[in-house]
C-alpha cells in the first residue's frame, strides 16, 4: 500500500472553490479501485494552501488513476485556482 501527500495551494480568492474542487476529486477517487483512504487538511499558517492523503493499493493503481478520464473530468478548470503547482510525494505504508 502506498500513500500519497499533495499540497495544492489556492489563489487566495478562490479557496473554497478549490476546496469543493478536491472533494468532488475525492469522491471520484473513492469510486476507483485500488482506493483506500483519504484525509484533506488545511494549513494553519497558510489557509491556501490544502494538503490531501490518499492511500491506494499500489503504485500501478495510482497510476491508472491519475491517467483516467475520471479524474480528467473531476479536475477539470482546477488550473484556474491554484497559484502554484501542486507538490506531491508518494510513500510506502510502515507498520
């Protein structure tokens, strides 16, 4: 199983769009095989800046994943609200 952390970082007036944004690709997300699990928090120092966790199956599921048009279509118009790139790391679960 792995995890993995994203940190998207919202244009300051577009936050609670980019919120409901990631939710509606969370749901999409829990529909997908191979998906396991999903936190969404919220910076304390930063409010634009929203950092998901998402664990899956494997890499290969993932993958599939980020290729699908499921996702396309769950991410769509997402350039428009982010004032940066998202960052993300994959892991492997310990224990």
């Amino acid at each position: 199983m792995i995890g993995v952390l994203t940190h998207h970082w919202a244009k300051s007036d577009k936050v609670e769009e980019a919120k409901t944004l990631l939710d509606g690709n969370g749901l999409a997300q829990s529909k997908a095989p191979g998906y396991g699990h999903r936190l969404t928090f919220i910076s304390q120092e930063d409010p634009t800046k929203i950092s998901t966790l998402v664990t899956w199956d494997s890499n290969g599921i993932y993958d599939a994943w980020r290729a699908s048009p499921e996702r396309a279509t769950a991410m769509q118009g997402a350039a428009e609200l982010w004032s940066k790139p998202a960052e993300s790391e994959r892991f492997e679960m310990a224990g």
